[in-house]
C-alpha cells in the first residue's frame, strides 16, 4: 500500500504552475518497479506522442527548446541587465549590474582561489530571507566592490531593497575581477559612480556582449546566453570572462564550449591548420599549468524564472561551476576568483520536482559554458586586449552570420 | 561549584595585571594591530577600524542568520590570500560597508596592500552591525570617509569603549522590541600569558539578545519589562512569550561583531579555527545569540612577532575568554540616548 501510496504522489501531486510536467511523470514511471507500475509506465509511454508540444520522450523528459528570443540572460523574465564601460584617460574598465530590483532568491558557489566579494555571506541558506535587489559584477579588484555602493545608492533612491523601519537596505552581492592596470592607469578603475550609471542603464533589452561592463578589462571580455526548456522555465547566463587558464582548445583551436552549442549559435568550423599551428607557441605556455599571476578571475551569473528556493539557488551556482570546468582549462586556479552567482526571479513554491531541478540546473551550468563561448566571439580588440578571435581564427569563423555581433 | 567559580574568577581577574603591568589592555595589546574608531555623534554611528599593516593572517566565522560581510571568501583557508592589512567594523546595516573603501584608500596611499607588481591592493574585509533605527536619521551612516579617517587615527594606544565607533549607535536586549532594548557598544579586552602570547578581542554589541555575565550568569544588559527591570530573555523564552504568529519584535536590527587577535604564529586553517571558538565568547555572554536576525561574525587575526609555539586550541579557547569579557565590559561602558538606557544608568541593584 506505501508502494501505492508514494506512486500516487509522484504521479497526482499538483503539479507547479507552468504547463509541461509530464515529463516529472515519466520519471515517476521510468523508476517503477511493480508490475503494475510497469502497465502505467508502458501506457504513459505509449500516450507520449498524443501529448502536445512534447519535443522528445527520453531520460528525464525534459529537453532544450531552443535559445531564448535574444539568447541572453535577460530572456529570463524578471532579469534586467545594465553596463557601465569606460576606456580611454587611463580606463579599460567597467560595471555590470543584473538588477532584480523587487527582490529575487541568490545563491552563491565560490571556486577559484583569489575571490574578491561583498555580501556573499547573506546568501548562504538559513538565514534571513531579505531577497537580491541586484547583483554587480566589476572590474577593478578589490577596490571595484566599491560599485556596489552605487547600485546600493540607486535602489535606495527608489525604494527598493529590505524593508526596515524608516527605510529600505538593498541587498546587492558584488564580486570583482582583476583588470587593474589595463587602460594604463593603476588607478582607473570602476567607483561607486561606475555601479549607480550600470543600474541606471539597466534594461530587459538584449545584453550588449563583448568589450562591455565587467567584461572591458577582462581577458576575453563579456558573454551571455540563455536556453528555453521544456517544463517551461528559462535558463540564462552572464559571465565576465578572465581566466588565467584558456577557453580555446590548443589542439582544434576550437573553443572548449563549442560542443555545448544550441542550432548555430555559434558556427564554427574547425580552423585551417595553418592558422592554429601559427597561434601554436603561446597556448603550449599556457597548458603548461605555470602561467600563475594575479591578473584573473572569472565572475558571473546564471539565472531562471523557476521558483527556487535559496538553497536550491545555491545548487545551482554550485552546478554552474561545471560550465567554467567544461569551457575553460585549467580552471579554478590560485589566481583566479571564480564565483559564480545564481538568481531565481518568481518566489519559491517548492512545487519543482527533482526532474525539474537537475534540467534547469544542469541547463545553467550549459548556458554558462555557451555564454563562455559567446564571450571569445563577441569581444573585439580594444586598446591593449587580446585580438577577437574571429580575427585570429579567420577560418573558423567563415559560417558565422556576417551581420554585426556586437549588439 | 561557587567555588570554582570563584578559583575560574580569580584566575580571570588574575590574567589582567600581567597585561596591565605593561601598560597595555585590550586589541592593541597584540604587537603589530592599531584601532582606530570613528563617531558619528549626530546620529550616532560610526566605524572601528584595525590595521595590521605589515599583514596578518586572518580568519573568519559567520554564525548569525543575517550578515552583511565583504571579502570573506577570500578568508576561506583554500584560497590564495594569506594576509590582510585591516579588519574593518561599522554600523550603517549594509550601507556601512562602503567604510571599507575608505580604508582601502588610506593604505593605497600608504604603499600597503597585497602586491601585483604595477601596484597594491589592499585587503580589507568587513562586517556591519544593523543601527539604522536608532537616533532617528537613518541617512547618517558610516561613509568611507569613516573608514579613512578611522584608519588616519590608528594607534597602538588603549582602545575606547563603550557608545563609539562601530558600537555607538548599538542596542542589546530587543526581544521585546527597540522601546525595551538598552545600549549596546565596543568593548575590549586581552590576556596575556606568562609566556609572553597574547590574545585579545574587540567587539561591537548589537544583540538581539541578553548580555549575561558569565561570572554570574546574571543579565548585566537585555530586555527590559515595562517597569524597568530586566525581563530575563531566557526566561521569556521559556516561558513562551514568543511564538511563531508573536515573533520576537527586534526585526533586523542587531548583530554583533568582533574581532580577536594574537601575536602567535597561526596558518590561515588555524586562524579559522580561532574564530570559530572566539563565537563560544558570545554565546556565554550573549542569550539569545546567532538568531537569524543576527549577522553575527568574528575575524580572527594573528600577527605573528612572537616565536613562541602555540596550540591552535588554547589559543581559540582564551579567544573565547578575552571575547565573552569584551561583550560585558562593552555594555557597562556604553552611554544611554533618549529611550535606550546603558548599564549605567540603572540603579545601582546588587540583587542584580
């Protein structure tokens, strides 16, 4: 009877509010063991294509539709994304700020080994439940935390943040990448000022990628991505992408993330050997596990519209690491401060089911290995910076739609 | 029992001359750490910042529900950063992480900070307390200019306690809500052992609970009744006074933050561990403590210029010592504003 009784709740608890939970049933079926679970697994597979807008029928049932309209973090409803660049009078240098003004759930998972952070500590589950109000990621080092201040400084303006007696304090978590130096000035780098004109330019419009934001000091600039799933969530990711380690494979000259392409999001082809082998002597040196120094960090952040939870949240940034480990090698270094934030934008009603978790956290972890890629492509070489990859690699780009990247 | 007590007492009170012989009590009692403290007196508010120029290495614990911190990831042991050059404390809720900044500034302009070749960076991490609620201007809150005048004024000399710096805009004993809280504040306190190794600690008070005294397990500062004696906060959670559909009225202004140091030699693992036992101090001296409404976090610092060999545990355990008798010396030190009392201002009871 408990037998029953469990199966009757994977297969009748309600479902959450989004359309698609069949495939949380075909779990429930496919894990069946007694005869007469088996008769309902085979006849749920055997109704699998009456049912509408179902794409495919296997594992765990839940499949990538697609990337989201604009394929950046801001297809992910409740998400709005603002830059602030400066470059020139010394500056190579900037701020991002993905805003969730009216409070979202965070969670955080801190892997490299030379973070730089701010309010990370109130992320961790178990404590009070004040919500983010936005999240900065900037250049500038330890001295960018103080764009956080700007952003604080904006929400307060307008009310948003926690709700205390005689005010608001806006919980805005920040975390910083090393570009000192770059624009030529030690000193040039992102202020509260930087983080204040971030939020104000902050927008639901798709992300603007490449040498922007967090992403202008940092070695392969600024990328996002985002994926459509379909249990009806939305997955996205941004990442300012400064790692001491390489995102390019040395042997193919392909990057690492390309295999984790949606349709042609990127279009590549394998690059001509002569070009690859040209470029040959400097990534050796960098395989070569020795290129320590300080100048790294890979900062970013995924996102979705599923109701998580704050621990859940925190899975999911967890996961999320994998997309740096599966994009960038080697990773996590001692001069790297790779952390990775996570939001989810609609209030937790503990109606996800396992099915669901593991599709959306393991589709953030996949956003933030594609947002990677987007990175390498999009970022043209400006002042100092490394040449775009497109340029070094003309033959690998040959396919790519030849209208203008930079949005 | 009484008389253990008593022997324990003694041998507290017998640890203080050593230090005081040398003319020195307090964080500042460790060689190589200056503190300087900020008042924002038209609120009040402020900033306690200590310096270790010459780096120290650091830890931290984060046990209360509701933290606002900067740069404690860089704290964990499995990452690069060995030192840090200053701890910062401030009032302010969030908002008053923006002190660190300041600090950041004065020890970039003094060459001091982690060295990346073309230049430094400070490491400065920090930690708030939650005081936006009290004087009725919650637009004044530490800047960071706090943070760099804090710094500008560091020294080796005794350390001020009471309604000062990161403490002056504090309270203590809100389980009955801010009309029945009393002042909280900074407080310090060091031992020193015969072996020349110190360990001290610097606390800022803003407990949503009880300060107790853990000579006596009496309350030296807490939640009062409507009548003005203590109401015991153990006592009124036992009693049931609070429920979930009745919470507790403190909301979320609290949180308590400190700092110990020693002058032993300790690795970043084993300054973790001393924080983590520094946090046994608040919970003798503080009841309730770590509630989700409390950001509660102890960094700890060693500075390292003594070579005396050190056991990581006795170190963390006369952490938890030195920490326990800041939090009581910081409430007796505190002084009352319209509507909060301090310990001083209430009739000198014995019976209490």
């Amino acid at each position: 009877l408990s037998d029953r009784a469990d199966f009757r709740i994977y297969a009748f608890a309600p479902a959450s509010p989004h359309p698609t939970r069949r495939g949380t049933l075909m779990t429930a079926m496919i894990h069946s063991s007694s005869p007469l679970r088996r008769l309902v697994v085979a006849l749920g597979l055997a109704l699998v294509p009456l049912v509408p807008g179902r794409s495919a029928a296997q594992g765990a049932g839940i499949t990538v539709v697609g990337t989201g309209p604009s394929n950046t973090i801001t297809d992910v409803p409740g998400i709005k994304v603002g830059h602030y660049t400066r470059f020139g009078d010394g500056y190579r240098t900037g701020t991002t700020v993905i805003l969730t003004e009216k409070g979202a759930t965070g969670g955080y998972s801190q892997q490299g080994g030379a973070p730089g952070s701010k309010e990370t500590d109130e992320l961790k589950p178990g404590g009070l439940q004040t919500g983010v109000h936005a999240v900065v990621l900037s250049g500038g080092s330890a001295y960018g935390l103080d764009a956080a201040s700007g952003v604080m400084r904006w929400l307060e303006e307008r009310g948003f943040g926690y709700p205390v007696a005689g005010g608001v304090v806006p919980i805005v978590p920040a975390a910083i990448l090393m570009d000192l130096g770059r624009g030529g000035r030690f000193n040039a780098r992102p202020d509260a000022d930087f983080g204040y004109q971030a939020a104000n330019a902050a927008s639901t419009a798709p992300v603007p990628t490449g040498r922007v934001g967090a992403g202008m000091g940092a070695g392969w600039g600024l990328g996002s991505a985002s994926v459509k799933l379909s249990n009806g969530y939305t997955v996205g990711a941004i990442v300012g992408l400064n790692p001491g380690g390489s995102p390019v494979d040395p042997k193919s000259c392909l990057p690492y993330g390309n295999f984790l392409e949606i349709g042609k999001e990127f279009n590549l082809t394998a690059p001509s050997e002569a070009e690859c082998s040209a470029a040959a002597a400097p990534r050796r040196t960098a395989l070569a596990y020795s290129g320590y120094d300080a100048f790294n960090t890979t900062i970013a952040l995924v996102a979705t519209d599923a109701p998580l939870d704050e621990v859940e949240a925190e899975r999911m940034a967890m996961i999320s690491n994998s997309g740096l480990a599966r994009s960038i090698r080697p990773v996590h270094n001692l001069g790297d401060g790779d952390l990775v934030f996570s939001l989810a934008t609609t209030p937790a009603t503990h109606s996800l089911t396992n099915a669901d978790l593991s599709a959306i956290y393991n589709a953030a972890a996949d956003a933030l290995g594609r947002a990677v890629v987007h990175a390498i492509l999009e970022s043209k070489q400006v002042g100092t910076s490394r040449v775009n990859y497109c340029d070094q690699y003309p033959s690998a780009c040959k396919l790519r739609n030849t209208k203008p990247v930079a949005r | 029992m009484r008389r253990l007590v008593e022997v324990l007492a003694l041998l507290c009170v017998a640890a203080r001359p050593l230090a005081a012989q040398q003319g020195r009590f307090g964080l500042t009692a460790v060689d190589g750490l200056k503190v300087g403290q900020v008042t924002l007196s038209e609120r009040p508010t402020g900033c306690t910042v200590i310096l270790a120029e010459a780096g120290a290495v650091a830890g931290v614990d984060v046990r209360g529900g509701a933290p606002g911190t900067r740069e404690t990831d860089l704290l964990d042991p499995v990452n690069m950063v060995q030192k840090v050059h200053a701890i910062v404390l401030a009032g302010g809720s969030a908002y008053g992480l923006a002190a660190a900044q300041g600090t950041m500034q004065y020890l970039e302009e003094h060459g001091i900070g982690f060295d990346v070749g073309v230049g430094v960076v400070p490491i400065v991490p920090a930690a708030i307390l939650f005081d936006l609620t009290v004087g009725g201007k919650p637009g004044i809150r530490p800047t960071a200019d706090c943070g760099y005048q804090a710094a500008a004024r560091a020294t080796t000399g005794p350390v001020a306690e009471g309604s000062v710096g990161a403490g002056a805009g504090a309270t203590v004993g809100k389980m009955g809500g801010p009309t029945h809280a009393m002042r909280g504040g900074v407080g310090t306190a060091s031992i020193t052992m015969p072996n020349g190794i110190v360990v001290a600690a610097l606390v800022a008070v803003n407990a949503v609970g009880d300060v107790i005294d853990p000579a006596t397990g009496r309350v030296v500062a807490g939640v009062r009744t409507d009548d003005g004696r203590f109401a015991d906060a153990r006592t009124l959670l036992r009693g049931g006074a609070f429920a979930p559909a009745r919470p507790p009225a403190a909301g979320v202004q609290n949180t308590t933050i400190g700092v110990v140091a020693t002058n032993a030699k300790l690795d970043k693992a084993q300054a973790t561990k001393v924080a983590q036992m520094a946090h046994d101090g608040y919970a003798r001296a503080i009841s309730p403590v770590h509630t989700p409404n409390d950001g509660d976090t102890v960094f700890s610092l060693a500075t390292g210029t003594s070579d005396v060999p050190v056991d990581v545990g006795i170190i963390g355990a006369l952490a938890a010592e030195a920490m326990a008798d800041a939090i009581v010396r910081a409430v007796r030190q505190a002084t009352g504003l319209p509507g909060i009392p301090a310990v001083r201002d209430l009739p000198a009871t014995p019976a209490r």
